[in-house]
C-alpha cells in the first residue's frame, strides 16, 4: 500500500488553497485533478481545505477527480466510502476532525461527512496513458508520482497536464521534484516555497 497520510506537506496543499480559491472565485465549475491520490488522503484533505476556504456557492462547484493506478479493490472501496482507521486521522486538527468525520459503523474506523465525500470522483488511471480525467482542470496536485517515472515520460505526463489545465491553472508537485527546462516556456512558479507552477504559453 501507497506510503501517504492526511494533510501530508500541509504547506503546498495551503499554497495550492491561496491561488486556486480567487482564482476559481464565480466559476460555474471548479475542476481539480489529484493525480496519484493512493487511498484518498491527500483529495481528502485538500477537499477539507477548500470546504473551510471557498464560499458555499464556490465549494458546491468543486469536483475533484482522484485517480490512481492502484489495481486492488480497497482503493475503490476504502476511497468511496471515505473510511479510516482512527489512529491514522490522529495528525488532522481536531477541530476539523470533529467538523468533518462522524464514527463509522466499523469499529475503530471515521468516516468523511457527505459534504466533503460527495466533491471526490475516483477512477483508476495509468497516468502513462496520458489520458486525463476531464478538460478545463483549474489545478492538478501531482505529489510523489512523478518521482517513479523515466524524465521522457515525466515531461510527456507533464505536457498532458498542461493540456487539461484552463488558461492560466495551475500545478502542484512534491517539493524535490523540478520542472524539466524543455517545459519552463510552459509554466511559470508562483511561489519560491514549493513547487507550484501556474500554465502559461498557448498548447504544447
Ligand atoms: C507515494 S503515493 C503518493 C500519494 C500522494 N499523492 C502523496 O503525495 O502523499 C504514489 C502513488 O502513485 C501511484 N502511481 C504510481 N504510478 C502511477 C501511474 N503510472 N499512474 C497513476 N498512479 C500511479 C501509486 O499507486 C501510489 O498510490
């Protein structure tokens, strides 16, 4: 199983957060791509942030597609029902703890609210096929993927990205990951403290 936890590098997810929440402020759709999303943890936890940062108005418009080459049948059972064991939600705050998880009926398990639960669609994905979920993406969060890929295939996975994003959206990845130089005409970093890139340039 994928070595991930809720509200892991809490300051990209925050950076991601300040950027996409005016930028996306009176759209109809806000489309988020979390790339490589393991059991649901980081959609997750970014869904949480959002809840707490957009407007009623806006948080109804999200959607955020998880997608993941995890072939087992817990992905889509663990991710759907939004289920986990207590001991692994000890590091969220407890008060979104208490706000956004209600006991579940297994024993030792949370369960996400409705609420949150119901802004996750969750596909299983090679990201190598390069096929993305949905178009007009106002951010992809790609974290700790990209690491796994041959630098021809992460500039093609890259480029993909780039082509879901709408004018001017935006990319999150892992704080080791660079951008390749082939695709600096491409995205331009928004903050000197992670790696966060904003699309520029027309199609690749
Ligand atoms: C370390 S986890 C990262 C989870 C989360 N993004 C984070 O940063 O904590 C890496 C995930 O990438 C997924 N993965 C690896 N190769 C992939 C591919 N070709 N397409 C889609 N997902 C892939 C793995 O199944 C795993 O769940």
């Amino acid at each position: 199983m994928a070595f991930t936890y809720f509200f892991r590098d809490l300051q990209t997810l925050n950076t991601a957060v300040k950027y996409l929440v005016p930028f996306s402020s009176g759209a109809t759709k806000v489309r988020v791509w979390d790339a490589g999303c393991a059991m649901g943890q980081e959609p997750y936890s970014m869904a949480i942030l959002l809840a707490e940062a957009m407007n009623h108005f806006a948080y109804r418009n999200l959607k955020i597609y998880a997608t993941d080459i995890d072939g087992s049948n817990l992905f889509r059972d663990i991710i759907a029902s939004g289920t986990y064991p207590t001991e692994e939600l000890e590091r969220i705050p407890r008060e979104l703890f208490d706000k956004y998880f209600i006991p579940a009926t297994k024993p030792g398990h949370h369960q996400i609210v409705d609420q949150v639960r119901s802004r996750l669609e969750f596909q299983r994905q090679d990201l190598l096929q390069l096929q993305p979920p949905a178009t007009e993406i106002s951010l992809v969060l790609c974290k700790n993927v990209l690491l796994h890929f041959q630098p021809h295939e992460r500039v093609e996975v890259m480029k993909m990205f780039h082509r879901a994003l709408v004018p001017g959206g935006f990319f999150a990845t892992e704080q080791t990951q660079k951008l390749p130089p082939e695709l600096e005409p491409y995205f331009e970093q928004v903050s000197p403290d992670c790696q966060m890139f904003r699309k520029i340039g027309g199609p690749i």
